[in-house]
C-alpha cells in the first residue's frame, strides 16, 4: 500500500477488527473467483476537504457480499460487520455516513452485495 501512514494504519485496524470478528476480510481485487461464503472488502475511497477548515473527511468502505443461494444471509452479515464497526477501537475513529447502497448482484463474484461507507477527520496536509 502507497498511503500515507494515518490512512495505512487505520486500514489496517479496521481489516484486523473485521478479521478478529470471524469475518474475512480482503483488499480489493484480491478475492478471486466464485463467492462460497460471506466475505468483506475494505477500501479507502477518496476524501473531502471539511468544510471551510483544515481538515479533510477520508473514506472507508465495506463491500460485504455473501454467495448467490444465500441471499437472506446478506443483511444480517451486513449488521455483523457494522457491528463491528460500532464499537472501540473503530468507533469514534471512523463514523458511518450513513451512505448504505441497495443490493446488488456482482456477477464477477456470481455473489449479492451491499456497502456501508464510514469517515474520519484527518488534518489536511495541504493547508
């Protein structure tokens, strides 16, 4: 990874979390093949200045998806993985937006999908 080390770190924190939680968890385009059970990806996806200040929103998205024949299992893996993210050390460092997308069927994976989208604060370095 080419982030910086905040950004890197807190990656890392949070994919040992999911990990620690009995999920796993992947960096993107690195699960190949068919989804044969539930799974994560984690992404850092871009930022925002914050306002008028000297600070940037940075954000992480979980990609949670579960094989094609377990459609009803998608929900409750997507609470089992914000679960996680409700609680220390991921909670307050990284705050839901409350960015949740519908289902959808990704059939690169033959796998249902949803992702949840969580943010925090960092001092912009180019102030």
């Amino acid at each position: 990874m080419d982030w910086d080390d905040a950004s890197n770190n807190i990656w890392l924190t949070v994919k040992k979390a999911l990990i620690d939680a009995g999920i796993d968890t992947y960096a993107p385009q690195t699960k190949q093949g068919d989804c044969k059970a539930p799974y994560a990806v984690l992404k850092l996806d871009g930022g925002a200045k914050a306002g008028s200040f000297s600070s940037e929103y940075q954000y992480y998205t979980i990609l949670c998806y579960v094989p094609i024949n377990q459609y009803a299992k998608l929900k409750p893996f997507v609470n089992k993985c914000k679960d996680v993210m409700s609680v220390a050390p991921i909670y307050p460092m990284l705050m839901p937006t409350g960015t949740e997308t519908p289902s959808f069927f990704d059939d690169t994976y033959n796998a249902y999908m949803i992702s949840v989208q969580y943010r925090n604060i960092v001092r912009s370095e180019h102030v």
